[in-house]
C-alpha cells in the first residue's frame, strides 16, 4: 500500500533497523483513497444517525439501543469545538512536536478529559446521575457500604447480596469505586475522576505505539484515542476503565521484546492478575501478545533464554498477586471469576439472544464502538499485511486485533452491548489506524479521520440512547 524506506538515523534518535524507527514514504493514491474513504464512511454513518437510519443493536437479537431525539443542528457544536481544537493541535504538533515532545503529549493529555465531557453534554442524563444509577451502575451503594478489606474478604457471601452490576462483575469495579468514596462524596467529582481514569488509556496508547512503532503513529494514535466513540458513549460507566490494566501490560510486554528486564516481565503478570480482577474480558487480547511474541522471535529480537524469562516471571508475578490475595485478605479470584462466567453463558440463554444473530450484529455494533474510519483504515492496514508480509509491527498490530475481534465474535460470550463491552478493543484499534495515517509526511489524512471519528461521537452521543438511569 504504502513505499518505506527506513531512514538511517530519524529526528526522534532511533537507530536503523530499530522497529520504532521513523519512516519516510511517499503517499500513493492507494492511500489517499483509503483515507478519503473512511472519512467518508464517518461521515455518512453520522448522517444515517441523525436521520434515525443507523441500527444499533439487533431488534431480533432482543437488545437494541433506541433513538432519543429528532436531529436538530445544536448537537453539532459540540463537534465543532472539538474538531477545531483537534485539527488545531495537531498542526501545531505537526511544528512543534520533535522539539517539544513532552510538551506536546502533555497538552494533549491535558485537554482530554474536558474534549471528552464536551462531547459527552450531548448525553441528556448527567454524569453525576450515572454514578448513582443502580441501574446503570450500580456500584457506589456496596462501596458505601463495606470497607475495601471487608468486601474482598467476604466477597463470596457479600457479592452474591448485591444487585445485578455488582454481583455479576469482579470484585475489582467495587473497589474502583471504594477508591473514589475514600476521596470524595460527591458523585459529579467521581464521574470527572472516573474520566480521568478512563483517558489514562489514552497515555499508554501513546507509550505502546511509541515503543513498538514510531512517534508520529504514537501522536496520531493520541489523538484518537481521545475520541474512540464506545468510550465516550458509555463514560462514566466502568468498561470505558477496563483497557487501562491490559494496556498497561501490554506495554510492559513490549518493553520487554525491545530490552529484557525482568521487572517488566514480573510486573506484566501483576497487572495481568489486576486486568482479571478488574474485567477478564480484555484478556482476549492474548491473541495480541501472542502475535507479538512470533514476531520478536522470528525477527531475532528476542532469545529463547529470555523468552523463558519473559514467561516464568510473568507468569510468577501473577501468582504472587494470586497468593497474596488469597492468604493475606481472603479474595479469591478463581472463584469470582467462575461465578462471573456462569453468569454471563447463562444471560444469554435468559435474554433469549441468539448466536447466529450477534455473530453477524457484533461486528456492525464493534465499528460503531470503534468508529467506522478506524474500522476501515484497519481493514486496509490487514490487507497491507497480506499483500506485503506481516514483517513490520504496524502489520503485526493490525492483523492480531482483527484475528481478536473474530475470535471474540465467534465465541459468542457476548451476543450484544459489544459498543459497551468491546471498548478495551476498540481503544486498541486506534493504534494501527494511526499506523495508516503516519506512512504520509502529510497531515490532512489524520485530520480528516479524527474530525470524522469527532462527528461520530457526538452524533451518536446526541441521537442515541446508549445509557438510561
């Protein structure tokens, strides 16, 4: 799709045949096309939203999303800001960036969460009103309730007493909120404080792609994130937290693959334990590391004396999360998990959703979650992968999150609410869509996807009803 040709040392110091390396190519009508065409598709998908066209959900399925609203031209003013300040940042990024990275990064991560609840009062129901909401929450009345050491040591007897989000989710979610309660009593602060957390992801999208790729495709893949539209729809609900921890172990992983150092290794598997003490799902991201792993093999990164490491030390720094867990405060996650997942293959049956359905549905509902630009840039980065080989880690990226999302789909745990449950992945897509828009030295091709990405979400945010209280 694209001509590379590595430079022998780039601006941001890395050295020649270092993966992160910077690339100087030459954009070619291929891909001008492809960036046309899924700004394209951003655009009509908003306008199939605003004219009650978009289905979300599947009326056979037996879940849908419902409209809220006529389209009337004041949702887009949220849009519009947001728009401008994206595309003004970055071009002035485009200037400043190889000077000032920190700088840089900084102001962007400084400007995500107010971007964020911007585009989030389209939402007709406050953010303070989804804290409290049982229904759609239902988190901070156990949290009020137990101390953090109490409810860990009696989860088992605890947890099956509460109502349906709590008791049907990881003990980690309760804690979340315990954490908040123990810093203030206000539920608007927890929902700003909540988005915080959530735009943490945000930061290590850039720290991954950065690590793994370059630092162009780590400031696209920035600013993108900022603005993936199943997060925003659902905030401050607690899946919009859920890629937090896998994305954190997913950098220290690839911080390993580039220089082994056995803390990262143990510290991978902590933060795996804290992925499933917080949401499992995310751990479908295996197929990622996994990926990832051949790759550094095949390419001689890495040896098999350190991939023993890698393995064997990750898998002891779970263990001692495991342990510590289980003999010192009484939680075990075993147990939690396998009620979880009882819970949820039953739920299925229950709301009579069937499989051949959502395994068509999920994937219509997943680039609403993802937004239909980086779906398609996406689609084009795994079609570059098989027409050039799957030797370059934007190649690599690409095609292990599409082989997630089909696995995932054929599974079949989740047969709908995939814009809810699906964001860690979502989240994840950003960064090989911003691969795509980094092969250019120009910066319209990025610009126009994030402005098409910012109109989906406010549309979305404003038409439909994705949360009730």
């Amino acid at each position: 799709m694209v001509d590379t040709a590595p430079l022998p040392r780039s601006r941001t110091g890395a050295q020649a045949g270092d993966p992160r390396a910077h690339h100087r190519v030459r954009p070619t009508g291929r891909l001008r096309w492809v960036a046309v065409a899924a700004c394209a598709a951003g655009v009509l998908v908003s306008l199939g939203m605003m004219a009650h066209l978009v289905p979300v959900g599947s009326r056979a399925g037996h879940y849908r999303y419902h409209y809220l609203r006529l389209f009337s031209p004041d949702i887009l003013w949220p849009f519009l800001v947001t728009a401008l300040v994206a595309s003004v940042g970055l071009w002035l990024s485009h200037r400043w960036y190889e000077r000032r990275r920190l700088v840089v990064v900084a102001a962007w991560l400084a400007a995500a969460v107010p971007m964020q609840l911007l585009i989030r009062g389209n939402d007709d129901i406050a953010l303070q009103d989804l804290v409290t909401s049982q229904r759609a929450n239902g988190f901070l009345e156990p949290a009020r309730a137990y101390g953090i050491w109490e409810f860990l040591s009696g989860q088992a007897d605890i947890g099956a007493a509460l109502d349906s989000h709590a008791r049907t989710n990881m003990a980690g979610k309760t804690v979340f909120y315990q954490v908040l309660v123990a810093l203030t009593d206000s539920p608007a602060a927890m929902g700003v404080l909540t988005v915080a957390a959530s735009s943490l992801s945000c930061l290590l999208v850039y720290l991954l792609a950065a690590e793994l790729l370059d630092h162009r495709t780590a400031l696209y893949a920035l600013a993108l994130s900022i603005l993936v539209p199943g997060r925003l729809f659902f905030l401050p609900i607690l899946n919009t937290v859920s890629p937090v921890p896998i994305l954190l172990a997913l950098w220290l992983f690839v911080r390993f693959l580039r220089r082994p150092r056995r803390g990262d290794a143990v510290a991978l598997g902590a933060f795996l334990y804290g992925t499933m003490f917080f949401e499992p799902l995310p751990l479908a991201l295996g197929v990622v590391f996994v990926a990832l792993l051949g790759w550094a093999k095949a390419g001689g990164r890495l040896s098999w004396p350190d991939t023993g490491w890698l393995i064997g030390l990750a898998v002891a720094g779970f263990a001692a999360c495991y342990a510590a867990m289980r003999l010192v405060v009484g939680y075990d996650l075993a147990s939690n998990f396998a009620y979880v997942l009882d819970d949820a293959r039953g739920f299925n049956g229950d709301g009579h959703r069937p499989y051949g359905v959502w395994v068509v549905r999920n994937l219509w509902d997943f680039a609403i979650a993802a937004g239909l630009p980086t779906v398609l840039l996406v689609a084009a980065g795994v079609v570059d992968a098989v027409r050039r080989g799957p030797w370059r880690a934007g190649a690599v990226l690409a095609a292990s999150a599409a082989v997630t999302l089909v696995v995932l789909d054929l599974l079949g745990v989740n047969r709908g609410e995939t814009v809810r449950l699906w964001i860690f992945l979502a989240v994840l897509w950003q960064i090989p869509a911003a691969w795509l828009c980094a092969r250019t030295a120009r910066l319209w091709p990025i610009v126009a996807v994030v402005s098409a990405t910012a109109l989906q979400a406010a549309t979305g945010m404003a038409m439909i009803a994705f949360v009730r209280v």
